[in-house]
C-alpha cells in the first residue's frame, strides 16, 4: 500500500496554476507563495493593560512605606515625573517604557502613587513584537485557517495569491448502477459512490466534476475517461476493476496514453482491486466499485493526491487518536487491513471499538464508524486492550 | 469557564426551522429528522466474490481426494447437483446458498470440481445486512459526511430535511479600528477579528453576517446590535469590553432587553473580560478585542453555541490528541489558562511545545500553534514531559 502511494506520487505532475483572490474568500485555499509582512505588528509601542504609563528607571526606590509619586499628563510624551493613564492598546507616550496596572497604584486627583518598582517594558507590547516587518507571516503551501485570515487581516493584506482548486472529474462504471432519483429495477443498485467521492473531494478543497455513470463497456468507459482528463487534474473511478471479471477500466485506461496503469492490486483490505494510473502526467485512480471499499481507497490514494495537486507542502492526513480497543479483530495476514472502529471516551480514556468484522464491504460499517486503524502487513490481528493509532473521519463519540 | 457555559447555553433557545434539499447538496448539513430505510440492502441474496453459486449441503462430503462434481448452468435457478457461475455483486440465483470462490474449484468443460465443504451462505451478502427495510439509517441531529451521503444515497434518497444553518452576526468595535483595503492611520489597527470569527462560524457551518465596525459610542453600538437581533440567531461582538474602561458593548446589550448580560468577566486567560448575554432569547457572545483573546473565546463559547442553534445532537468539539510537553509552562492560578502548542510527531510520539508564553494575546501565538491545552484551574502550570489534552484546531505538524 505504502509502496504503491509512493510509486503513484511520484509519477504524478503538479503543473501549478494561481490567481489572486480576496482575502475575506481565502478560509480553505492554499497560499502559493510566502507572505511576507510590508509592517510591523503591532506598528508602535502599545500598552498591554489598562494603567499608567511612565519610566520604570523612576520606580526603582517605591516602596509600600515610601511610595513615589508622578503627576498626572494627557500629553502624547511624558517628562521626568510624570505619568499618563492608558488603556489597553493605546501607544504608548514617548518617554515611558512602562505600564504599572490600575490596581497597583493610588489616584489622588492629578497625583498618581506608586507603590513597588516597574520593570522596564513591563506591560507594553513592544512594536513588531507579534511580527515584525520583513518577516514571513505565512508560508506558501499553508491552507489557510480562520487564524491565517486574523493574521493577514491584522498586517494589512486583502489579497492573496492561492493556488486553483484541483478539479477531479468522478466516474462510476457498473450495468447494475442506476441514477438516484430513478426507479430502480430489480438488480440494479442506486449509485452512491459519485456522491460519496464527490464529497470527500470537496472536503479537501478540490472541485469534483461527477460525470455520472458509465456501462460495463470499452467505449462508453474510454470516452468518460477522455472527458475526465480533458477537463480535470485527475480522475477517479470506480467498478469494473477486479481479479476474476474483465478488467475494463485497467483496459480502457491503457489504452489512453503512457504509461497507463502502474499499480494493479493493493496488498489492502478492503480495496484489493485498485489500480493506479498516470497518463501524460494525469493521475487516474481506479476504485472498486464496493462503496466501502471506494471510500477507503480514496483515504489511502486520493487524499495524498489531492494534497500534491493543491500545492500543500504535504499530505494532510485525517487527525489521529490513540486508543485502547474494546475487543480482538482478526484480519488477513499478508494484507494492510483498514479495520473500521468506532472512537469514544469512557472515563476519560480513548477506547475504540471494531464495527467492520461482520463484512468488511458494508457501507454502513462506514456510518457506524468514526475513523480506522491500518493494521501492518504482518500481523494477524489487534488484540483486546491493544492500543492503536485511528484515522479520524468522523466525530468523536461520548458514552 | 464551564459554569458560565452551561449557564449561557441553558438561557438560550433553539427554535428549529427546517427545509428540504438535493442530497447532493447535503454536505456537512444537520439532519432534522431520523432517515428510515424503505429498502433492504442489498435488495436480495448476492455474491460477495468471483465464484460457483450451489447448495452448501451438498458439498458436506467433498474432499481433495474424492471431489463432488457439479452440472454448470445458467439459468436463474438452481437444482441439485447444479452450480452457476457469478460475478461479485451478482444476484444469488434461487436455489442457492453458498458461493465458493473461483480459486478453490477447478473447472472442466460444463463441469465444476469441489474439493472441500462450502458452509451455508459463505460468500453471500444476505439481504439486508447493510441496512435492514425499516431500520433507522441515519439519525436527526446527526452532521452528514460523505460516508452518510454515500448510504442515504445507496438506500434511494435524494432530497432530506435538515435545519437551516444558524445565521451569526459579528460586530466589531473601537475607535482604533480601521477596515480592510483602508489607509491605516497612525495608531490605527485594521480589524481582523470579522475575518477570522466569520471563517469560524462558517467551519461550523453557520452563516456569517459581518456587520463591520461600531465607533465605541453607545448609539453606533446598539444601532449594530439590533440589527444583529433582528436578521441573525446569534451575535458576536468584539472589544468594548473591560475591567476598567467603559463597557460599552455591555451597556448597550443591557438596553436592549432581558435578561441581557448573564455573565460579565471569566476566570480564564486570555478571554477574562468576555461577557455572555441573552436577550429574548437569543444570544450575545461579548468577546475582547484582542484578536487572540476573541478566537479562544469563540472557541469555548461559540462552539458550543453554533452547535446547539445548529440542531446537532452534542457540541462538536475539535480533534482531541493526547502529547507530551516538550517545555515547562507557568501558568496564573485561579483561572483556565488556554495554552497554545505546536503538536507534532516526533519518532512516532506526539509531542507538544508551547508558543503562548512569549505574549498570550499575540495573534502569531495561534498561527504558530496547532492546538490549544485548557489547563484546570487549580495549577500552577504544566511540567516539562507530562501528557496533556490538545484541542487541535489546525494540521499536525511532522518533524
């Protein structure tokens, strides 16, 4: 699995497109390049609290018995003597290198009393100290959080240069798949993994293009496939990849371009079929169509994917959790299990329980389920008590 | 901290408003009401491998030595001494109750070879095991995923009811303030905070209404916060609020209706001077202007607010990790220290370093960290090497 990822991404060409958006759109996008600060923030010497700005060097002797005493100013400079009350934020006066706090001192109408020594800067936010000009704010391959934006927003941009969003054309194959909205006939199943893949795509930040669903046939496969890549960064199928049945997908992606598929079949559990294709740079990742199966296999191949294709430094993974399992799975040796547990807290502890033993291909083990432990190649099986390492794609539950 | 959450979250009422939409367009919505299944699925007895479809009880003596050898037909029902072949996914035929698979029996002419017992229904997917006729697939309240999208679309749905997105107004204020794209003046700041608490509320899948900026005059004020009452579910303010200035934006909520202010002041660093109002009803988050303080304050309080006006079942909190500090931080006693760290895997373990302690209120404090710790109120501080809780709210870093 690890071998095929790696052998798939590094066939995969990244051709970087950029256009420059408003910053109030940016919540998700990925930076294309460094933002570096044009100033420093904050821009001045500025009081952290609210109290009375004045020299610390004057301070040093103030004590409780023998309290040292300044008058009161609301120029924008102090002179010996003298101190001006504040607020948090307010530059501070030019003169003063320090803000004593409110309940530290005494007013007596234009007097103020100081009662202990003031550190020099004590409470002022010195200029540039939060970033200062020249610095980089933010780094090119960042997807941007809402604390980006505050940050970009704090230091004056309103624009922003992001990569495109990778558009990744969506394809599933199966004479037994019917539309949703229709009638279904006896033997047909609704499709549901242009659904799923879509939206998985579209968490990730890409624009997935679901082109619908093609028949168990050479022609009708190759020509999705043509309008996939014309169109998109990448394309992802599902069905019609499998040991025993025609291989028609594999088939029909060979025949597009070079080098065609490069990885077919996956030591992985579900998701054994996959294949791995790259044509004229486009990476094309062929799914079974078992919608469990679909879903996982994105996770493992389509997520780095579209990581590359967004110009993120590396792959984002799902967040990770460590707990203890409720009970023993046994799994296929020779194969990397995606075993489907179910995450929650109990007394304070992480504790995962197994939903997929009783079928690994069932879509609702993927509903009860809240993330997934890969289990290594050689072992065959987690035991009670063991702890392991989930994948999270979906909440945390309380018990 | 927690006692003025769950007094706030108690005053405020949820008044559910629902509509129907394409499931397609369900992604991260809130179901309204618990989804039933009006069909099995599968819909029938299927094959779950490549294989030969036959009767179980019929294969209870073969063995390597002595095979039991089977008539291969192709009609949609079987007799004794019949098998036919079917492809994963293909409809059981009648008659049927096991498949073994293409690799353990050998094939000659219009024969099939078995040379071991099949147990009953190996290799079937039985009807209904996924999802039962009747049974509930996915429940109200629940935040649909991907996975959720792929199952309700795998049982036939295609629209489904859910809440409408809470809509949350932000209102930030100070006469220090510039906007976005503006000259800044000396001593002037622009306002980051809209930006960064609009991009929060809509991670949460609320809809944000930045009303920009109040001058820190009473009637500016409550003319915003009105507004706010009136189109939104909820409000968000910044700045105004302090232990020694005036609190403007407390004043102005008190004016406007009961019960107003609840909460004026809590026992937590940074976000001390956040207040939490509710006025017929609806509620009020009053945060500090620091931009910092103001994101932290969302977290704790907005959160949990989005997720009740949201309809969901329990607040949706972020990804929790469990780390090790990598540093000694001191924290003030007798308040909820929210403690930045940077979270990353280091030889397979989580590690974690602080980056709040150099200034708590610095907005790179959380662009530098990944998480933050809430340490309990009656510590000091957090020993070099201990575990702790990290609420992640951006990607893990790897070193």
């Amino acid at each position: 699995m690890d071998k095929a990822l790696k052998e798939f991404l590094s066939r995969v060409e990244f051709n970087p497109k950029t256009h420059v958006i408003p910053l109030k759109t940016g919540l998700n996008r990925v930076l294309s390049q460094d933002i570096v600060s044009t100033r420093n923030l904050p821009g001045m010497d500025k009081s952290a609290v609210d109290g009375y700005a004045l020299r610390a060097s004057e301070t040093l002797e103030a004590t409780k018995s023998k309290p040292r005493s300044f008058q009161l100013v609301k120029s924008d400079s102090i002179k010996n003597n003298e101190t001006k009350q504040v607020w948090t934020g307010n530059p501070l006066p030019s003169g003063a290198d320090a803000v004593l706090m409110l309940e530290n001192v005494k007013m007596t109408r234009d007097k103020v009393e100081v009662y202990g020594p003031a550190t020099r800067w004590e409470n002022v936010s010195r200029m540039g100290e939060d970033i200062r000009q020249g610095q980089v704010a933010v780094r090119a391959g960042r997807r941007l959080r809402p604390q980006h934006l505050g940050l970009l927003a704090a230091i004056g941009f309103d624009e922003i240069r992001v990569f495109e969003k990778p558009k990744v054309a969506i394809v599933a194959t199966g004479n037994e798949l019917a539309e949703l909205g229709r009638d279904l006939h006896e033997s047909q199943i609704f499709d549901s993994n242009g659904l799923s893949l879509s939206a998985l795509c579209a968490e990730l930040g890409a624009e997935p293009n679901d082109l619908g669903i093609a028949r168990d046939e050479l022609e009708d496969i190759s020509e999705k496939l043509r309008t996939g890549l014309n169109t998109s960064d990448a394309v992802v199928t599902t069905g019609g990849t499998s040991v025993g049945a025609p291989d028609l997908v594999p088939d029909a992606v060979n025949a597009l371009g070079e080098p065609g598929i490069i990885v077919h079949g996956v030591a992985m559990r579900p998701g054994m079929p996959t294949a791995l294709a790259v044509v004229s740079g486009k990476p094309l990742l062929v799914l079974p169509g078992n919608p469990a199966a679909a879903m996982l296999g994105f996770e493992v191949f389509g997520r780095p994917l579209i990581s590359k294709l967004s110009g993120l430094q590396r792959t984002e993974s799902r967040p990770l959790i460590e707990a203890r399992m409720t009970k023993k799975v046994t799994v296929t040796l020779g194969r990397r299990n995606l075993v489907r547990v179910q995450v929650f807290l109990k007394k304070g502890e992480f504790c995962a329980r197994p939903v997929s033993a009783r079928g690994s291909g069932l879509i609702s083990t993927m509903t009860e389920a809240n993330g997934y432990v890969a289990t290594m190649k050689n072992v065959e099986g987690i035991e009670e008590g063991e702890i392991v390492r989930v994948h999270m794609f979906d909440d945390l539950e309380e018990h």
